[in-house]
C-alpha cells in the first residue's frame, strides 16, 4: 500500500479500519509499517483516493 | 514534562481534552499526547454541537467557536421532497455550528488550566508493558523518542483506536460500520436559512450515508457527506463535488477548506475499558450512528471518564474492576440513546429511495408543532402499511 501524500488529508480514516495495525499516521506523514500485506481495505475508504494497493507498487 | 504521570491521556480532541481536564481536576496528574502540531487541525468532519451538551460541560457559547446557532432541521428525500422540523419542537433541542479549530484547542486550553501538562507534535507509537500490564506509553516527539509511565492511559486517538488495540482490544472496525466523510468549507453559497442544518437522503447522492449544508453565516457553510465503505462505487470526494454541482444554491460557491474523516456508525463498542486503558469518543465509537454526530457523546464520556479515573487513582485502586464504574456511568447517561440512534439508522439504511420519497411525502404533511414523534411514526405506519415492518422498532 502506498500513500499519495499530496492528495492524503490526514483524516485518519485508513488506520481505523487497517485490520493489521500497519498505518502509521503522524502529523506529517501517512504510510505503512511493515505489517502491510496489502489487503487493500484501507484503499476502500479513503475519501480522497489517496491509496494505492498492489503488487505493481 | 515529569517521566511519571497519574493518567496520559492519548490525543486531544473533545474526548480526550475533557478527559484529561476532569481528571486534572480531581487531582490527578496528567499528559495528554497530540500528533498534531495544532490541536483542532487539521478539522475533521462535522461541527455541529446541542446546547444541551455546552450547559453540562458549564461552557458559555463563545462566539469565536460557536459560530452559528441552528434550531431547525430540513431532511430531503431522493426526489427532493423537503421535510422541516423545528427542533425543538421535536427534541427540545438547539445547537451551534463550531468551528472545530478554535474549539478544540480551547478545550485543551481548559485541560491546561486545570493543571494537565501536554504535548503536540507528539506520535504515541506502542504501549510500555511490564508484566502484561499496561504501564505506560512509547512516543516520538520534536525532542526524539521517550518513555512515559502512567497508571492508566485513555485511549481518544479515534476510530480504530491503536491504543485499545496494543492493549489486547480488537478496535479495527468494519467496512459496513465505517463511513467516509468529506467535507467542503464553502463561501459564495445559498441555502434557506443560516438556522437550518439540511440532510440529503438519497443513494445517488450518498450511497449508505447523507449529505449536509451546515451554515455557517450568511452565505458560507460546511457541505458535506459521508459514504458506507461498503457501498460507495467511488471516492467521497466525487460524490461531493457531483452533490455541489447540482445544487443550484452551492455549484457557484468557493470551496476555501477541505476536510475528511472517518466516522464510526456501528454504535458504541461492547468493552470500553480493557485493565488500565479506558477508551473515549470515536476510540469507543460514542458516535451518534444516524447523525455521525460524535462530539455531544465524546464529551460526555470525556468528562466521566477523568472523574472516574481521578477517583480511583486517589483510592489508590485502578483495576479494571474499578475503572468498569466509568462503562456503568457512560452506558447509564446515554447507552439507551445509542441503541435507538443504531435501530434507526438500521431502519433508514434498509429503505430503498422510493419508500424514502413516499416517507418524506407523509412527514412533509405532518404539522410537527401538534405532534409527538411517536404520534408521527405510528401516523406514518398506517399510511405506509408495507414500509410497517421496517419501521416497527422505532415506535
Ligand atoms: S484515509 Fe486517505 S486521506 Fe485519510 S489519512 Fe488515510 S490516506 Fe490520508
Ligand atoms: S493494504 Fe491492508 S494491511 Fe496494508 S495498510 Fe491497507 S488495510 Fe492495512
């Protein structure tokens, strides 16, 4: 998974439903940790699209 | 900063400030940690607040965030059917539009004063545990990474909570519980009244969820929506700039902030206090599920939450056990609320656009100043005999 860091509003949304705890959301940054299996769940509800998941990454 | 406190309290919106402002006041010691820079931003959905939440919390409407008082609602069905309800007459209830920024950091502010030390620019990253207990939490800040013991932590870092979930909770929640929020500050728009917060019900518009014109003075407001994960065929923010193009009030207006979030819709969680960890607001999904509207409840669970824990640790007791008082208290005050919000929104999910519009069509009829809500419903049950089995348990 992958985050686009000028479209991401850092609302949050992604950790909250991330089912492995693998987003890591601080002031500056959204992105994942290394627990990402790229399940693609966070990308269902980001607002803005702002996700990418995928092997092509 | 001290490296020991009584309570840390984890992120500093309406939950998380009340908390560590009504346990600063019952004594106890307490950091609150914000990842953000500035508490309030970046804004996050939705900032309507009831009256009736400011008198509890002995706060006066301050013109600087309660920028615009609202005692009206308007509900429109799919074909555009407007229903209007004064709601006072309904609920008893006025409120306020907020702006979040000032707000939020003004009840930071509050905490401040009443003794709670805080931190911003501060990521909370892991839980210290010694001993399968809880004894602290792992932070990084402008300074590097620190340690800092606690007695008890409150979890208000919001939905999913990574706090509840370090110590043993399973928080992550589901699509179907989940909606998208997103959220255009607009200047330059029209709408009926500066006193009237409107509701767009339709699946086109905002498939699972609804769309809002919340003013915020003449001629500005907060227009958004929130989409089911589970139904959306596209992101939010399309459907918003589609709902803003078509309303003829709104596609000439300027969009000067976006917001998002994401708002918990499932009702609150089962388990809200896990050994030492007490969860708060979106953390324990205290969200109103048909409005979305979080912060009334945050800050009502807010304030229990620091009486409770401020009693315990001068008992020198914080077992879950005793910490169970604040789940009591909370569930007492408005757990009925949230499984009547939860049955209603189950109810309105399950209407398709159709009955939605033949609903709208009989309320849009209703004199609300002579009749009683239940009196409303049960009305509407007879006029719409097939829609009675969606409807009966609301009544
Ligand atoms: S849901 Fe999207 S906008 Fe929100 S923090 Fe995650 S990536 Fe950013
Ligand atoms: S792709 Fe799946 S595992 Fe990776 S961050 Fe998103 S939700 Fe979590």
């Amino acid at each position: 998974m992958k985050v686009d860091q000028n479209l991401c509003l850092r609302c949050g949304g992604c950790v909250g439903v991330c089912p492995f705890d693998a987003i890591e959301a601080t002031d500056g940054s959204v992105g994942p940790n290394q627990r990402c299996t790229d399940c693609g769940i966070c990308g269902k509800v980001c607002p803005v699209g702002a996700i990418r998941v995928g092997k092509k990454l | 900063m001290e490296r020991s406190y009584d309570v840390v309290v984890v992120g500093a919106g309406p939950a998380g400030s009340v908390a560590a402002q009504a346990a600063a006041s019952g004594g106890a010691s307490v950091l609150m940690l914000e990842r953000r820079r500035e508490i309030g931003v970046p804004v996050q959905c939705g900032e309507a607040l009831s009256e009736d939440v400011l008198k509890e919390m002995k706060l006066k409407p301050d013109p600087s965030w309660a920028v615009n008082p609202t005692n009206s609602v308007k509900i429109v069905s799919p074909s555009g059917i407007a229903v209007r309800i004064s709601e006072r007459r309904v609920t008893g209830k006025v409120g306020y539009i907020l702006n979040r920024k000032v707000f939020d950091k003004y009840l930071a502010i509050r905490a401040a004063e009443a003794g709670a030390d805080i931190r911003v620019g501060t990521y909370v990253y892991g839980l210290v545990v010694r001993d399968g207990r809880v004894c602290g939490v792992r932070a990084r800040g402008v300074d590097g990474d620190f340690e800092v013991e606690a007695k008890v932590v409150i979890a208000a870092d919001g939905v999913g909570s990574r706090v509840a979930r370090w110590a043993g909770m399973n928080t992550a929640i589901k699509l179907d519980d989940f909606e998208s929020g997103v959220q255009f500050q607009m200047v330059g728009v029209d709408f009926e009244s500066p006193s009237m917060l409107e509701f767009y019900l339709s699946s086109r518009i905002a498939p699972g969820g609804y769309a809002w014109v919340f003013p915020k003075g003449e001629h500005m407001a907060n227009v958004g929506l929130g989409v089911l994960g589970s139904r959306a065929e596209r992101r939010a923010i399309d459907y918003l700039r589609d709902f803003v193009a078509r309303m003829p009030g709104l596609a000439r207006g300027k969009v000067v902030e976006i917001n998002a979030g994401g708002i918990p819709v499932g009702g609150p969680l089962k388990q809200t206090v896990k050994g030492n960890v007490v969860l708060v607001g979106d953390a324990a999904r205290q969200v109103n599920a048909l409005t979305g509207g979080g912060i009334d409840s945050a800050m009502r669970a807010g304030q229990i939450a620091g009486e409770v824990v401020a009693d315990a640790i001068r008992e020198g007791d914080v077992s879950e056990k005793r910490l169970r008082e604040y789940e009591r208290r909370w569930r007492e005050k408005m757990g009925k609320s949230h499984e009547k919000y939860l049955k209603a929104k189950n109810v309105l999910l399950g209407l398709s656009d159709q009955e939605l519009d033949q609903l709208a069509e009989t309320l849009s009829r209703v004199d609300f100043e002579r009749i009683s809500l239940t009196d409303m419903l049960r009305a509407l049950i007879k006029s719409h005999p097939k829609l009675l089995w969606k409807l009966r348990g609301l009544v």
